[in-house]
C-alpha cells in the first residue's frame, strides 16, 4: 500500500466519529535513517521478510529497540485481531510493545500477553506501568496486587520497561503519596536489582515541578527511560492551564533535560491526539511542495525521528492499514533537513494561534457519570477550528448564523447520538482530576455548547 493521500480512506468527520468511539488515532515516530522509497522493505520471491526497521541500543542493557512502538491503549475488540496486528509487527521488525493495567477497560494486559506469548520471548520487549492514579489505590499492598497481576496478565516472569505511571499531575505530594511515603518506589527499585524489572522508568504529564525532582535525584534512582509527550507543536509550545501559566514545560525544555542527564526518551502523542494528521488544506499544501507523496503524520514522525535521545516512539495501531503504513516510514526513516524542520516550526507557530482544544484523546477523563463523549466533542471542535468553521465571526457578520448550523449539522454526523454531546455536561468536574492535559474540561464543554445556541 502506498503514501495515503490526505483524504484517501477515510474523511474528517469519519475518522473523528471512530475517535470519539474509542478507535485509534495513527500515533507513531521515531528514529532512523538513512534512505528513501528505494529502500522501502520488500517480500522476496521466496517469501521471507527484508527487515529495515530502524533500531537504539538501550544504554546499559545493550537491548536493540525498535523506533516504531506498538501502543496498546486502543486495540481491537477482536483477538484474532490484535493477533494478527503483532504477528505482523514482529515480522517486519516491531520489537516494543507498550500497555498498561488501565487500558482498553483493564483488557490490554491481557490481550497483549495473549498476543505476545505466541512468540518467542527474545522477540519482544514488553512496557507496561504502575497505573495506581486512583487515590484508593495508593497503599502499598493494592499498588503490589496490580504489579503482580501485571505479569500474570502478560505471561512473563520479567518485565523490560516498567514505569510509574503518569507522574505530573497533583505535584510533588501526590507524588510522594503514590510512590515514596509508602515505600512502593524502593520496592520497584528493589525489583529492578533482582531482575524482575529490567529498566525502570516514569512516564510525565503536569507539573514540571514533579518531572524535575526525578531527574534531580537521578544519583538515588537511577531512571533507565522516561516517557514523555514530544512533537513538533509542543516543542516550544506548551498549553496553557487553569491560571494562564504553561500547563507544564515544553517537549524542548524535557528532551533537553533527559538528554543532559542521560536519560533516553520514549516518546508518546508525536502527532498531538491526531491534529498533526489533520492539518488543514494551507498548512498541508505547504509539506506537499516539498514532499508530494508524504502525509502530514509521515512529517511528524520524522521530524521526532531526527532526535538522537529517543529510544522510541509509540503508535497505537488498531488497524492493519496503520501498521503497514507505519512499518514502512519506520523501515527506514529519513531525518528531517534544515529546510524542512524550519517548515515544521513555521507550521507549528502558525497552529499555536488556533483556538483549539488541547485534548490528546487518551480517554483517561472517560467514562463521564452523565454519558458525555468527551474526547469525541473535543476532536469536532478542533476539527470544526481546522475546517475553518470556527472561530465564528462577529454577530453581525453575513455567515454567522450559516457557520452556527454546520457545527450544529456536523457535530450530528460526528456524534450522532445527542446523549454523548457537551450539552448533558453537569459541571460535576469529575473529569478534572483525570486529565493529563490538565484542561478544564467542563469550561470547554460550555465553549461548544454555547456555540450551539441558536442565538
């Protein structure tokens, strides 16, 4: 299959109705390369794969990882499907596999691990994480029970990446109250020395704060990885949170600091939840003056790939056509030029001043107490802002109340069942503490529902 064109399989509204579903958005990077189309892998005449995926040796460990990682948080439904998915990933190549308890409904684990034991256990690192975010799950021995489950879950005796999960958000004393007071980090580390754990990690969102306090101490932990949100809009980008200040630090200011003190990335959201898959027509045209047959994912995922501190990059594959795709940007991957990063920061200055919502749909607000699809109503108003339907312009303008209507018409063909809208938010702020964006949620809920308004 070759370069998809922008529009090819499916529309914008169709692939924003299967992401507020819960479907996959195509999230990939990483890092390699050397060569174009020419050396795309090939089938030979007798069948056997020619693997080009590009590979980083893992400091310490010397473990050769694969820049494309299978991300696991939005898999089929099916077995047989996600079967065939990894059977494919491993044959081309595809060595990191990333889950965590939470997943899919606390089904990934078990899923991956029904998956991955099919294959010889040198053929795979699995990544899953301590994702105890849940305040009641906070004392050691509940912490304990869902680490263990972890490797009953995935059919290993050891685990090769293991992170504390989505660290950030509370600050430093959710922080300590998750992982340090109650001893649970020196456990980890304990395991780590046994060989339980073969690299101990965290992955980060929020306050930056928590983010250097680990690095800080690297002398006492000795963090093998860390996980981080990097692509070229947050590069020197940050959102903004409630009180008007950067949510957290910029990608720049993170990978610098991994890189200074040697600590390799992992990195997730390369496309920022799919809006760098999306770019609108102008921002398009541009890449495609330069590279005529690449998409704008295919941009993003190279532009992550010309870093030399990532160790991989996560893509959450729920279809066959996202892998293959995937496998071959990755097999090899062509590093970024100088014209062509200075496009990329060019593009992103220009996206900075959209008025979009910074939702990355990882659905850990979800599921909402009154039936709101959260990230299905944030991916149609940013859509809506890509499409140029929004910002509405002044009352008195010709097209107003025209513009008003297809938002209201599209978000009933992204949407189509009025239960899920934003207008059946409560303001009960339940999602608040889930986000790790840290956006406001139910404040953006009444954006779009005042823009739904008739008057």
């Amino acid at each position: 299959m070759g370069k998809q064109s922008k529009k090819s399989d499916m529309n914008r509204r169709q692939f924003l109705h299967k992401l507020g579903l819960g479907a996959a958005v195509m999230a990939i990077d990483p890092l390699s390369v050397l060569a174009g189309e020419a050396n795309r892998p090939q089938a030979n005449v007798g069948g056997e794969i020619q693997n080009q995926m590009t590979y980083r040796v893992k400091h310490g460990s010397g473990d050769k990882v694969s820049l494309l990682g299978f991300g696991m948080m939005r898999l089929p439904d099916s077995q047989d499907e996600i079967n065939r998915l990894v059977d494919y990933a491993i044959a081309h190549g595809v060595n990191y596999f990333d889950t965590a308890p939470m997943y899919k409904g606390g089904r990934s684990e078990s899923m991956t691990g029904a998956a991955l034991s099919r294959h010889p256990r040198e053929k795979y690192y699995v990544a899953t994480k301590m994702s105890n975010q849940r305040e009641g799950l906070w004392a050691f021995d509940d912490s304990r029970k869902m680490y263990e489950k972890s490797f009953s879950d995935l059919r290993v005796d050891y685990i090769d990446y293991y992170l504390l999960h989505s660290v950030g958000g509370g600050g430093i004393d959710t922080l300590k109250a998750r992982f340090l007071d109650n001893g649970l980090l020196e456990f980890l580390l304990k395991e780590r020395e046994a060989g339980r754990i073969r690299h101990l990690g965290f992955s980060y969102h929020g306050d930056v704060s928590v983010f250097d306090f680990l690095l800080d101490h690297q002398d006492e932990y000795h963090w093998d990885f860390a996980q981080i949100q990097m692509n070229y809009l947050d590069w020197r980008h940050a959102s903004l949170n409630k009180s008007g200040r950067k949510r957290d630090a910029d990608a720049e200011y993170l990978y610098d600091k991994l890189e200074k003190t040697g600590v390799q990335a992992v990195v997730m959201e390369p496309l920022r939840g799919g809006a760098l898959a999306l770019l609108d027509d102008e921002l398009y045209k541009r890449l495609t003056a330069l590279r005529p047959h690449d998409t704008p994912a295919s941009w993003a995922f190279r532009w992550v790939g010309s870093h030399p501190n990532i160790l991989t990059t996560l893509s959450g594959m729920n279809q066959m056509s996202h892998m293959e795709e995937n496998v071959r940007t990755f097999s090899p991957l062509e590093p970024c030029t100088e014209a062509e990063n200075k496009l990329l920061e060019e593009i992103a200055d220009v996206m900075a001043g959209f008025p979009t919502i910074p939702c990355t749909t990882c659905h850990y607000c979800m599921p909402c107490p009154y039936g709101v699809d959260i990230p299905g109503n944030f991916a149609y108003y940013n859509d809506a802002v890509a499409q140029k339907i929004l910002p509405l312009p002044d009352k008195q303008a010709a097209d107003y109340m025209s513009r008003k209507e297809q938002f209201a018409d599209g978000l009933r063909k992204a949407l189509p069942d009025a239960s899920t809208w934003a207008t059946q938010c409560a303001d009960c702020e339940e999602c608040l503490k889930k986000c790790p964006q840290q956006i406001r949620i139910p404040n953006q809920m009444a954006r779009i529902v005042e823009t739904l308004r008739k008057r």
